[in-house]
C-alpha cells in the first residue's frame, strides 16, 4: 500500500472542512457585519458634527471676505468719478419716504449713483444707468454674497430671483437737499471730497451693507447728529456678516463691524432696541456729517 492515495484523501478531507459552516472560520471574511458598519456610520457622523460648524464659519468668512471686495471697487469708483468730475461727489438723491414707502415728490430719482427700488428690479437696468457703472461694469459688485434676498412686485408678490443690490450710499455723500420737501432740505451732506473734514476721511463711510428686508432706495439715512429728529433707524444695517456688516469708507479702505445687538428689521423708521443697539447706532450716526450752522 502506498502513502500517496492516503495523502490525497487527507487533502480532500481539510478542503472540505474548509467548505462546511464547521470549517467557515478557516476562511477569510469579505462581508462587515452589522455592528461594525453601525460603528462606520457612527464615526462619520461625529467627524461631520466636528467639521461642519468649522466649514460653516469658513463660508459666511469667505463671503464677508467678497462683500469686502465689492465694497472696495464700488469705493473706487466713486474716488474715480470726483477725480473726473471737479472733485464732485456722484448725485445721490434716490430717496423713499418711510411712513409711505413711495419716492419723495418732487425728487428727480434718476439722478442717483445707481436708481431704482432694488426690492422690485427684475434686471441690472438701474445699475447700468447710474453714475458709477461706468468706471466698474460688473453688476455683482453691487451685491452682497450673504444676501439670500429675492425680488418682489409692487404688491409684495416674492420672486425667485435674487435682488441685484444690497447697498447703499451714506447720506451725507451729495445727498438729497436741493428738493421742495422742508424735512429734507437741511440734510447736511459733502458735495465735494475736498469738503469733508468733520468727520475724517476714514470715518466717514460711503457705502454700507444694508439690511434685506428695509432695503428699498439706493441712500442710507439716518438723522444726523444735530438734527431736529428723533434717533430711529431710517435705514437698518444689515445682519449678514456674524451678527454684523461691513462698510467701505471716504479715504478708500473697508472693514467690518460686528454689532452689539443684532439687527431685526421691524418697520422703516424703526424705534433703538433697548438691548444695548444705540451703541451701536451711535456708532453709525458718527459716521455722518453733523448739523451745520
């Protein structure tokens, strides 16, 4: 008898026990059970809870970061226009009435660095006919990042569009007073660069980011310090921005400035929330040329 059948049969023998449910430990799994794909499932979601708050906070920065930019070119341009126009401010007499919501009569509102009412512009046409679109031709400088907003008819019908303008103008920059409308007509304002001096260049902002849901003309008012009116927000700020907003000013440069209290728009010509806001609306007004004698 020789060892060589021998030696097969063992062979056959470990290859089936290899094959049976007795035999299935031998051989290597391909398969996860349950548990481990819930463990799996489980470490994305605790790696997701950490990077999300972190890829969040990255965005709103990066869109502070653009709306930063488009402030600055919007800047530039209106340095670009005095420099070409005798040191002159661009007109900004685009003004709506805030207990009525309709333009102040008696104003010529196309005369304004950009026209129009960006809560209802449907396309860039105001934009192409204001003053400044000239020295910059991109109609997204004109728009916040952060700004979610979209238009709405007359009637208040929302569209699905985006708004093509979350800006305005300071007031005191050439600002309305050449109309028959008396509450107006002492606004004080620079019509000219040269001009401004109280406050300095790099306080006095041009244009500020304002808030979506107030935004209507192109001009941001405010009373002015001096003035004959009670402090209320004409214009509120906008919120975008980490609970703030940012603001290009007079000698070039733009920053942002994170509120005190947030910014809830209620109604145009709104009353100072008793929460600490009129810091920050101070803040704000110094920002404009006081009342002159």
């Amino acid at each position: 008898m020789t060892l060589l059948p021998l030696m097969n049969c063992h062979a056959n023998i470990q290859l089936l026990n290899a094959r049976s449910p007795q035999g299935k430990g031998e051989l290597r799994r391909v398969a996860f059970t349950l548990i481990e794909l819930l463990v799996v499932i489980a470490i994305i979601a605790i790696l997701a809870a950490l990077l999300l708050p972190a890829l969040s906070k990255a965005k709103v920065e990066a869109q502070s970061i653009a709306c930063l930019n488009n402030l600055r070119q919007l800047q530039l341009c209106c340095l670009m226009y005095a420099h070409d126009n005798n040191d002159n401010f661009p007109p900004n007499h685009s003004v709506y009435d805030i207990t009525t919501g309709a333009p102040i009569p008696g104003l010529d509102l196309s005369l304004a660095w950009c026209p129009g009412n960006t809560r209802a512009d449907t396309n860039t046409a105001n934009i192409e006919r204001g003053y400044l679109f000239p020295y910059n031709r991109s109609v997204a400088i004109y728009h916040c990042p952060a700004d979610r907003s979209t238009v709405e008819t007359l009637s208040g019908q929302k569209l699905s569009m985006l708004r093509t303008r979350s800006y305005n103008m300071n007031e005191s920059i050439n600002g309305v007073p050449y109309s028959a409308h008396s509450s107006i007509d002492d606004l004080p304002s620079f019509r000219r660069f040269t001009e401004i001096a109280e406050p300095p260049p790099d306080k006095v902002f041009v244009f500020i980011d304002v808030h979506e849901d107030g935004i209507l003309d192109s001009l941001f008012g405010i009373p002015w310090p001096g003035s004959p009116f009670p402090d209320q927000w004409w214009d509120l700020p906008a919120n975008r921005h980490n609970q703030g907003c940012n603001l290009s000013f007079a000698d070039g440069h733009a920053e942002r400035w994170r509120w005190v209290a947030p910014k809830i728009f209620i109604e145009l010509g709104q009353s100072i929330a008793p929460n600490g806001e009129m810091k920050d609306y101070r803040r704000v007004q110094s920002g404009v040329r006081p009342a002159t004698n």
